[in-house]
C-alpha cells in the first residue's frame, strides 16, 4: 500500500497559497433569498485547500490503486480575506495510526491567523471503495422503489 514508510512524513509540512478572487466571493442563501454577498474567501474554500494538501501529501507515498480519503475536520474560522487578497495555508502531518493520517492546519493573511483546526483522513483500497459504493447504490435504489411503490 506504502512506497516508503509513511512515518517518515511525520512532522512534515505542506503550505498552499491561496487567493481570494471576486469569482469566489461568498453568496449566503436561506429560503431563495439573496441576504448577502461578501466579497471574501469563503469556507469551502479555505476546506478544499486544506482537503488538497493532505491529499498530495499522503498520495505521493502510496501505491497505486489507493487513495486517501477525509475523515474528520474541525474548524474555527476567525477572520476574512477580503477579495484580491492571499493567504497561505499550512498543514502538518501530526500523527498516524495504521491508514489514519492527522493533520493540524493554520491559515494566515498578511495581518493574522484567518482559520485553524484539524483534518484526518483514511487510506483507502479505490477498488473496495468503488464496489461498496455500487452496493450502497443498489440498496438505496431498491428502497427507493419500495418507497415509490407504497405512495
């Protein structure tokens, strides 16, 4: 599953730079109402950078036909960056247990620390993977045809 021993990712950093773009800008919806748009990097993605880093991290040592997936995040959010502004975030590998990769993360503007928090995820087989999906499908499938069969 491992081309090297993943422990020698252990303390290891990975930084991403990030850009807040208008293209990004953060549409809050509730009930079909527009109630605001801030022209700020918006959460997800703040996620998906960290989602990514961790991604190339631990992909780069594995085997192909496996794949990390997310697991856990926890996530505090303290401060926007306005549009046309950057940001870099850093992720460090802080603990692994078998498959289980944990991460710590912070990202930073010029001025301050905007989120951190924790991100793990798992090692996974793609083909395992792709077949409990199908059966997952299947199941969901055939209750929802019981379902439409009831009404």
């Amino acid at each position: 599953m491992f081309i090297i021993d993943p422990k020698t990712l252990l303390g290891g950093s990975i930084e991403m730079e990030l850009l807040a773009s208008s293209e990004s800008a953060s549409d809050v919806e509730v009930t079909g109402k527009n109630v605001a748009v801030f022209d700020v990097m918006p959460t997800d993605q703040l996620l998906h950078a960290i989602e990514t880093a961790a991604f190339d991290l631990v992909n780069s040592i594995l085997e192909e036909g496996y794949r990390t997936v997310g697991v856990a995040v926890s996530f505090k959010h303290f401060s926007p960056v306005p549009g046309g502004h950057k940001a870099v975030a850093r992720l460090t590998l802080n603990s692994i247990e078998g498959r289980k990769f944990r991460f710590d993360f912070e990202v930073m503007d010029a001025i301050e620390t905007v989120c951190q928090g924790s991100y793990a995820n798992y090692v996974i087989s793609i083909s395992d993977f792709n077949r409990n999906v199908a059966e997952k499908r299947e199941r969901l499938n055939n209750l929802a045809s019981v379902a439409f069969e009831h009404e």
